[in-house]
C-alpha cells in the first residue's frame, strides 16, 4: 500500500503515558506534511486518541499498551512500575514485530519513535525523541540511564527538545557530560503560539498523566479552587468522544479541549496551575506564562524539574498533598521561564529520512 506516490512515508509512535508525548508530537506531524512527507500515526490508549482528533484525515494505527500501572501512593511508583515490567517487556516485542509488518505494508521509508522502546527498524532510518538522557528513577537511576543510552544508541539520531546551552530547561535529565550518542538539540518543542489576546482568566487548571494520580489533583483542586477569588477555567484531561463543558459558580470546567481552543485560553489565562512535565513546561517558554507547579508523587522527573526550576526562581512549586490554594500568591515572587529560542530547522532534520 503506498499513501502517497510521491511522498515518503513517515511511521510516527508516541508513548501513552498521558497526553505529553502525542502533544508534542503535533509540531513534528505539521512539519512532515509542510515539508512534504506523509505521517502515519501510531499509539494507542488516550494519546492515540487526542491525535485523531487532531488529525482526523491521517492513517492511524494502534499499537500494544506498555500496561504501565500508576500507584495510588507516589512512593510505591518505582515498585508498581516494575511490577509492570513484564508486560511492558511484552508490548515491545510484539510493536516490534507488528513494526516490521508495517513497513512493508505502508511502504514506511522512515521512523519516529518518541520514547516507543519497540519502534524502530535497521532497514529504514529511525529517530528517537526524549528530554531522558539520563532516566531518573532515585537510587537506580545510574542503571536505568545507562539501559535507556543503550537503546538510543541503535538509532540513527536522537532529537531532544531542548537547548545544548548553560540556560535550558532539562538540566541533568537532557544532557550528558560525555556522549558518543547521535543527538540533535530541536530547543523547546511546542504546538502552542503566543497571541496578544485580553486576560479573560485569573487563573488556567490543566490536568494530564496517567490514572489514578490526575483524578486524585482533580478531586483536592475541585475543593481547593471554591477558595479562589477570581475566575477560573480547569480542564481535566479527560479524552473523551464529546467535549463537555460545566460551569460551577466562578469555574468553567472542561473534560478536554483541542489544539486552537487550549492554544486561545492559555493565551486569555493570566496563571497556570499545572503538573511540571515537561511538554507543558515547553507550552509555558513558547507562551511566556508565569505557573505554579504540583509534580505527579513518586514521578522523579517531574520531581527534579519542579525542584530545578524553583531553586533557579523561575517557577514554584509545592507537592499534591500539602498544596493549598494560598500558595498561587507565590508565582509573583518568581521571573517565570526564560524566552528560548524555538526556530527549528525541519528541512535540515528530516534530511535523516
């Protein structure tokens, strides 16, 4: 089957771990079809989802779930995960299997794996996206670094978003005192733009991650905003087949919103509320946003970026459990995140392919 006789085909697999990878994705898909490849959408799960709905006229298929299981208490996360260790084993397995099939299905003449571990063939070159050079995970991370540089080590580039400068934003996490790795610095990556619209809100909720975490913020938010003296719009997460919208006194709640609709209320929203992962931190360089950070318990990565970023006074933070609503006075005490630059040169990238 050939998409499109003269166009490359480009296979493009973000990880399902809430909504941060397909996100960030978008930007790449928009610039495969602006320099005249055709995408190909690969997930599954929610991430699969939202990209449908963003590009209802693109070929997507489903790959395996990793079944990553979230716990319910952050300190058992690096437990629960690898209890799913085996399964997550698996669902690599068999997306490599189901990989090599499609290529010779779709005439695939390249790949894009964002953290897909199975995503990848030696017939064709392939990329990997991450901002995890180094993968943090408390006293094992030296291993699990070292695992994640082993698989990134067989593409054919690793593309990280972000900056190869002392002023970044991924500190430790994107970038290695010594690397043979065959990396590329994108710098920030988002599908967000800055517009000079008028604040219509005093304060923007978005939620994202997996299960049971976003649903835990989402009912001690719900509680914590009736004590907010302004209006707020709080968007759950949640993909669901309609949008739904609620208004609750000074909170319109929504379960998701798309692209253009998020782009405009970020741009109408004087702070943010957020997890510190780090797609969203992208969207808040790219729309010069002042926020406050809750990281996911138990997730290191969010840990270590809220931790960096407050102690370099860009952004505050505070954990899930002792975050009162009182602590949004802090965000004015911080600069905010610093304006970097994010002109990339796709032309020059996609000559891998």
């Amino acid at each position: 089957m050939n998409l499109n006789s003269d166009n490359k085909n480009i296979l493009i697999a973000p990880l399902n771990w809430g909504l941060g990878h397909a996100t960030r994705c978008i930007p790449i898909i928009k610039a495969l079809q602006e320099n005249n490849y055709t995408p190909i959408i690969a997930s599954d799960g929610i991430a699969l989802e939202l990209l449908r709905k963003e590009f209802p006229y693109l070929k997507t298929l489903e790959l395996p779930s990793y079944q990553i299981e979230y716990a319910k208490n952050g300190r058992n996360f690096k437990w629960k995960l690898l209890k799913s260790l085996p399964k997550m084993m698996e669902a690599i397995w068999d997306e490599k299997s189901i990989v090599k099939k499609w290529i010779k299905k779709y005439e695939i003449d390249g790949i894009i794996s964002d953290n897909r571990l199975g995503v990848f063939s030696k017939k064709i070159p392939s990329v990997f996206i991450t901002h995890q050079l180094n993968v943090m995970t408390g006293n094992t991370t030296w291993i699990t670094s070292k695992l994640h540089q082993h698989i990134i080590k067989k593409y054919a580039a690793c593309w990280v978003p972000d900056v190869d400068s002392t002023l970044n934003l991924t500190g430790k996490l994107g970038h290695l005192e010594h690397s043979t790795l065959p990396l590329h610095y994108l710098g920030p990556l988002s599908r967000m733009h800055k517009m000079g619209l008028p604040i219509h809100y005093d304060l923007m909720i978005i939620l994202s991650g997996p299960e049971p975490q976003r649903g835990l913020l989402e009912t001690h938010l719900t509680e914590e905003i009736k004590r907010f003296d302004g209006k707020v719009v709080f968007v759950k997460g949640i993909i669901e087949a309609e949008q739904k919208k609620e208004q609750i006194g000074n909170v319109t709640y929504y379960n998701f919103m798309k692209t253009r609709q998020l782009e405009l209320t970020f741009n109408e929203s004087k702070k943010v509320l957020c997890r510190s992962g780090y797609t969203t931190i992208m969207d808040l360089v790219k729309l010069h946003k002042k926020a406050f950070f809750i990281p996911t318990p138990g997730q290191y990565e969010q840990i270590y970026l809220a931790k960096k970023l407050e102690k370099e006074g860009l952004v505050p933070y505070a954990t899930q459990e002792n975050f009162r609503i009182e602590d949004l006075s802090r965000t004015d005490q911080y600069k905010g995140l610093p304006h970097l630059d994010g002109t990339i040169n796709w032309e020059e990238l996609f000559k891998v392919f």
